[in-house]
C-alpha cells in the first residue's frame, strides 16, 4: 500500500494520536502525518471528522476513521497480517486489555481539562472560574492515593 493512502490527522501533543502512532509503527503500517493546527482546523479535518472537530482521525483510501480506540479496532481489523497483534486473541485477555485502555484514556481526559482550562483562563473565557474548579477537582483525584 502506497504511503499516500494512510493519511494520520494528528497534533504534537495529542496522547491520543501518540496511541494511534505506536499502532501503526508496530504494524510496520507506512502513513503521511499531517500536523493540525488546532485553533485553526484545516478543511480536510473538518470534513474528515465533522462531529467532535478533533484529532485523531485516520484517513485510509478514501474512509475516514475518528476517535483513537475505534481507530485502533480499524487498524486491528484491517491488517491482520502485519506484524504484531494489537491485543491479545484470548477474550478475557482481551477484556483486561480493554479495561487499561479505559484506564488510560479517563486519565489523559482528566489532563487535557487541564490544558483546556489553562488556555481559557488564560484567554479570561467566561467560563474560568467553572474550568478552574474541574481542574482543581481533578488534580485532587490524580493525586489521591487509591489512583495511584
């Protein structure tokens, strides 16, 4: 498959587009990166994923897949043959291996209130003082022993 056709709408900081990198590298799946700009959404972006407006999106051929756990589940699905299995076969094994990526996923979510909180702090966004306190709620809970 020519490079071209695997297309990855990602941004720098994004864990979730990080998640969907490593899969594609361990599946020796060769694709083109385009980097977003996120305050200032491309066309393609837009249109690729015209529901939540945000990266990940994965662009094969001519489908476009959004969200990193169903990209992932599509890369799974659409290569078996490449590589490395992304999951195990076993379907409890699977099953645990679906709790962590749950895990993961509510963890990152909780940091990036944090960068959204931040930035529209600091843009003195009516909304400040209501992101502040999720932010100060959240760190709470990252920093309370039974998360650790």
């Amino acid at each position: 498959m020519e490079k071209s056709q695997v297309r990855l709408h990602g941004f720098w900081a994004s864990a979730f587009v990080y998640r969907v990198i490593w899969a594609l590298k361990l599946k020796g799946i060769e694709y083109e990166y385009i980097e977003e700009d996120l305050s200032n959404k491309s066309p393609s972006l837009l249109e690729y994923n015209p529901v939540y407006e945000k990266v990940p999106v994965l662009v094969h051929g001519e489908n476009a897949v959004a969200e990193s756990v169903v990209i992932l589940q599509y890369i799974e699905e659409t290569w078996l043959d490449h590589r490395t299995a992304l999951l195990p076969t076993g379907p409890y094994e699977r099953s645990v291996a679906h709790f962590w990526l749950d895990f993961g996923r509510q963890k990152v979510a909780s940091m990036d209130l944090g960068f959204q909180a931040r930035a529209v702090i600091k843009d003195n966004h009516p909304d400040s003082k209501a992101l502040l306190a999720q932010l100060k709620r959240a760190k709470k809970r990252l920093a309370s022993p039974k998360n650790n």
